[in-house]
C-alpha cells in the first residue's frame, strides 16, 4: 500500500469533515501526534483502528484501505480488500492496549470431514447455538453458529448406500472367496500328487499329509495378508486397520476353500494316484 497516498486520503477526509488532527484523534482514542504521522505517510493504523477510522472520516472500509473516493456503489457488489493478519498477532495487539479481545463472526473449513459430528457436538459444549438462516426471524443474541454441511450429508447418504450394498453382498462374496480357495488349489496340487502319494506310502496318515501341505499354504497366505495390510495402513493412515481386518477375513475364507480341496486331493488312494502319474 502506498503509505503517501492513504495519508493524504486521510488528511482530505479529515479536513472534508471539518475535524482538526486533534478532534479525529479523540474519536479513534489515539494521539494527534500518531494522526500527523499518517497524514505525512511515515506510518501506518492498526488494523483494529481502520474499521474506526473509515467511520469517522465518513468513507468505506475499500476506499480508505485503497486511498482514494469510489463514487456511489451498491454495497451487494463491493468486495472488501483481503487484509490477512495473523490470528494471533492480532489477539496480541489486543493485549497490549488492554482492550478484550473477541472476534464477531469467522468462517473456517474442517480439514477432516469424517469429523464433523465430533466438531458439532464440541461447538455445542461451547456453548454454541444452531442459526438456521432459512427461519423467516434468524436473529439471534448471543453466540451463534451455521454448519455449511450440505456437501458432507451428501457424501454421508451416499457412503451410507455403499455400505448397505456391500453388506448385502458380502456373504456371496465370502463364498466367492471361498471358491476362489478351492479352485487355485486344485489346480496347483495337480501337479504334487506324486508327492502326496509318496508320503502316504511311507506310513503318512491322511491328516498328516493334510498339516505337511496346509502349512505351506498357510505360510503364503499370511505373507500376502501381512504385506497387503501394512501397504493398507502405509497408504491409509488411521483407517487402515478396517483394511488390516478386511485381509484377515478375506485370508480366512481363501484358506476354508484351500482346505477343502487339499483334503479332497489327499482322498484319492496311494494305488490310484500312482497309477495315475505313471
């Protein structure tokens, strides 16, 4: 901002209303000496001084913060200049002239949306009360907050039809993995039937044969499920345990069609599997 011009708007203003240095310093509770140095451009108000300020030299808030007369404007289009000032550094200013510090309205944006509920319910033990700016007499004393919650319902209703269709699915979706179980492992113990029958020659029982082969399987299938479950957690953060727990149950069910078929292939008689391979 150039701190020539806003001094010089000041001093128009002022002189516009009629108001010595003096006069304008008692309204916005300054010193002369602190209007003289922005008239001369050597220094700038504080921000909580503007709003003030504008008021009292009879102009807007944008034609003093750009220095010059804007004419007649419908107040609906005019849009005020974008001053950001630290939170904290103003709160600070505050302190320092001993004035209590409050702010009248401020807008803000969840960074976690699934955290909404949580956020109302804090606002509530706020003491906070719901404004529902569509009731004809919303005026309120007091304090007051409106949730622009319309985009998180809908999201909400919509994961809301997700998890209804996925639980209505999910027992075919169980046995589907079940038979994906049973079907893999056929097809790849076809080729170890010499084996099994070897091992049932040398005094192997069926249930023996059934552990020795179930351990290999389950060695592969806890492997994927871990490596699945920590890529899961490593990309999703908090939620991956869901998806820790989701492998486990799916590893379950791969491992209920595993054995069904390891036991169906272990039935078949030493004689007949031999025969077979020969």
């Amino acid at each position: 901002m150039d701190n020539i011009k806003f001094g010089r708007f000041i001093r128009e203003s002022r002189q516009a209303k009629g108001m010595t240095q003096k006069q304008l310093a008692e309204k916005i509770h300054v010193s002369d000496k602190a209007v003289s140095k922005w008239e001369n451009g050597a220094g700038f108000p504080d921000i909580k001084i503007l709003e003030p300020l504008a008021a009292c030299l009879g102009v807007s808030l944008l034609e003093l913060m750009q220095g010059e007369k804007m004419g007649k404007w419908d107040e609906r289009f005019v849009v005020p200049p974008d001053v950001i000032v630290p939170f904290h550094a103003v709160r600070a200013s505050y302190a320092e002239e001993g004035i209590p510090f409050f702010a009248s309205s401020a807008s803000f944006v969840l960074s976690d949306a699934l955290c909404m509920n949580a956020f109302k319910q804090e606002m509530k033990d706020l003491g906070f009360r719901s404004a529902a700016p569509t009731v004809p007499n919303n005026s309120l004393n007091g304090v007051a907050l409106h949730v622009n919650d319309a985009a998180f319902i809908r999201t909400a209703e919509h994961l809301r039809q997700v998890i209804d269709t996925v639980r209505a699915f999910f027992p075919f979706l169980l046995l589907l993995i079940v038979g994906v179980g049973y079907l893999v492992t056929l097809l790849l113990l076809q080729s170890r039937k010499n084996e099994m029958a070897l091992l049932r020659s040398i005094g192997l029982n069926r249930r023996k044969c059934f552990r020795v082969f179930f351990v290999d399987q389950l060695t592969l299938v806890i492997t994927g499920v871990v490596a699945g479950s920590v890529l899961s957690v490593l990309i999703q953060g908090n939620y991956g345990g869901n998806s820790a727990l989701a492998g486990g149950l799916v590893g379950i069910c791969y491992l209920a069609g595993n054995s069904l078929a390891l036991w169906k292939l272990l039935g078949v008689s030493v004689m007949e599997a031999l025969s077979v391979e020969s």
